[in-house]
C-alpha cells in the first residue's frame, strides 16, 4: 500500500488540474475543442496559464517553507514569518511608485532583492539574540514583517496606492493569463535545485559544526538555500501575490507523515501545496459562481484551521 500512495497522490492532483481546467465563468465547449478556435483560446489563454501558475506557485511557496524551517532547525518558520514576504511586498510598492510601468522581469528582479535584503535583515537580527526557546524564532519574524507591513502601508498611503497593493498581494488567480504566468517557469527550476542539494540541505540541518566536520562548505550551501528562497518568494508576490500558510502547514503536515528525510518528502511537499492551491481556487469559483473568492483568502482559512490542529495534536507515543 505505501508503494501505491504516491501514484494514488498524483492521480489526485492531476484530477484537480483537470477541474481547474473545467471550472470558470465560461463553459469551454470541449465538443468542439478541435473544430472551433475560440475553445482553444479559452483554454490556452485563461484556463491554462492559470493552472499552470496554481501548481508552479503552490510547489515553490510549500518547498521554501521547507527549506527555512529545515535551515532555522524551526517547524514554525515560513516565508511569511521570516521577512521575505513583506519585503518583497515593499520592493513591489517600491517598483510601482518609481516605475508603474515597469515589466514583469524587473518587478521580480526588485521583489527578489528585497526579499533577499528581508531575509538578511531576519537571520542578523536572529544572530543577535538568545534563542531559548523555538517560538521566539517566528515570533522575531512576525514582528520584523509587522514592522516592514506598516512601513509599506504608510508609504501606501502617501503615494494612494494602497488599494493597488491590497490588489496586488491578494494571491488572486484570475489575474493570470497567457503573457504573465511563463516567468513562473523559473520558480519550478528553482524547486528542481532543490532536489538536487536536498542531501546538502540536510547536512546544513545539522548545524554549522556538523556541516564542517563532514567537508560541507556550510557558508556557501546556506547561501544559495536562502538565495533560492528569496527568488521563489519573490517571483511568486509579483506574479500572484500572497499565498498565506502554505509554507507553513504543508511541510508540517509532510513531516508528520513521511518523516524529515528532505530527498524523499519533497515530492511529497510538491504535491501537497500544488494541490492544496488548487483545490482552495477551484473552491473559491465554484462558492460564489460567476463571481470568485481569491485563493490567497481561503488559504488563510484553511491554512490557519489546519495549523491550530498541528499544534493541538497530542503526540503519541508507543
């Protein structure tokens, strides 16, 4: 039976991409997908770039949670709780206020480095401080992006571009479209590097000490680990903003499972956060149909309901 979870694991976000595909506003005609070229456009225009983004972005945001809570020795870090996210919300603002029609490539390249400048900023005020006990770590995060937040809010509301930020960080999928999803392509590189330095990763996990002891270059592998992040969390606030929890609640919820063996959970943690992205936007259009509830808003539901039963959950023993 463990040999079939995986395949059976699939099958069931393939299925959820097939919905995706089928569910929206406008019925796609799939009689005449092969004779009729308006059915190829709804599809390959709207419906497909969107699908796309869905899985790439749910895979990303779930794999850098696993990444920081695996660097920090942390379960309860997240990108959101470490700095990255509101950073690169401020260099979105930032971007928007110097240079509104800016491409995508620069929005993200301006995300990305001051996402890398958030997370930076998280780890050296991290350095400095005694850490006795493990929730002092995201509760450092979550005043450093309290404190970024309210520095983008005012500046938000000085230059009016308040509504606009709301607008852009609300991690709404039907935005997406032929044109703006493909940068997302990036972030699925990302993840596949990954893969490839899990077994560093989880040198790194050990500590410093353990690292050098072993011939890992701790500095560097730690480095690009958070580079990678930075970029993924970057990338996916311009393009479709804010996904809450995600980060949080799916390596958690892998963990619990599978165990912390990186190599072997991070297929798992792919299918877990493209399907729960999935199924959260699939939701939101089908509750209030024709009209649609972002993901990013039932993804903080759902994602703060799934993260109190983590932390209620009564270990067991025997």
């Amino acid at each position: 039976m463990k040999a079939l979870a995986f395949p059976v694991a699939l099958l069931a976000v393939i299925g959820l991409v097939v919905a995706s595909l089928a569910t929206g506003a406008g019925a796609v005609p799939w009689g005449r997908l092969w004779s009729d070229p308006a059915a190829w456009d709804v599809l390959l225009i709207s419906r497909w770039p969107r699908t796309v983004a869905l899985v790439l972005a749910g895979m990303a945001v779930s794999v850098s949670g696993l990444i920081l809570q695996v660097l920090t020795r942390n379960r309860f870090v997240e990108p959101a709780t470490a700095g990255t996210v509101p950073a690169a919300s401020l260099g979105i603002l930032v971007i928007g206020i110097a240079w509104p029609a800016a491409p995508v490539v620069v929005k993200m390249l301006v995300a990305a480095g001051f996402s890398i400048a958030g997370l930076a900023l998280f780890l050296l005020i991290l350095r400095r401080l005694s850490l006795r006990s493990a929730l002092l770590i995201p509760l450092v995060g979550i005043m450093l992006g309290a404190v970024l937040g309210a520095i983008t809010t005012f500046v938000a509301v000085r230059y009016e571009m308040l509504q606009s930020l709301i607008a852009w960080l609300s991690g709404d999928f039907s935005v997406i479209l032929r044109g703006r999803y493909e940068v997302l392509w990036l972030v699925g590189l990302l993840t596949a590097m990954v893969y490839l330095i899990a077994n560093r990763l989880s040198i790194v996990g050990l500590g410093r000490d353990v690292a050098i002891t072993l011939g890992l270059n701790y500095r560097s592998t730690m480095l690009f680990a958070l580079m990678i992040v930075a970029m993924v969390n970057g990338v996916v606030t311009v393009v479709v903003g804010t996904l809450p929890f995600l980060g949080l609640i799916v390596p958690n919820l892998i963990s619990l499972m599978k165990g912390d063996h990186i190599r072997r959970t991070i297929p798992w943690v792919c299918l877990l956060g493209s399907g729960i992205t999935l199924l959260c936007d699939i939701a939101g259009r089908v509750i209030r149909a024709p009209y649609e509830i972002p993901a990013g808003a039932l993804l903080g539901v759902f994602g703060a309901v799934v993260f109190l039963l983590v932390l209620l959950r009564e270990p067991r023993h025997g």
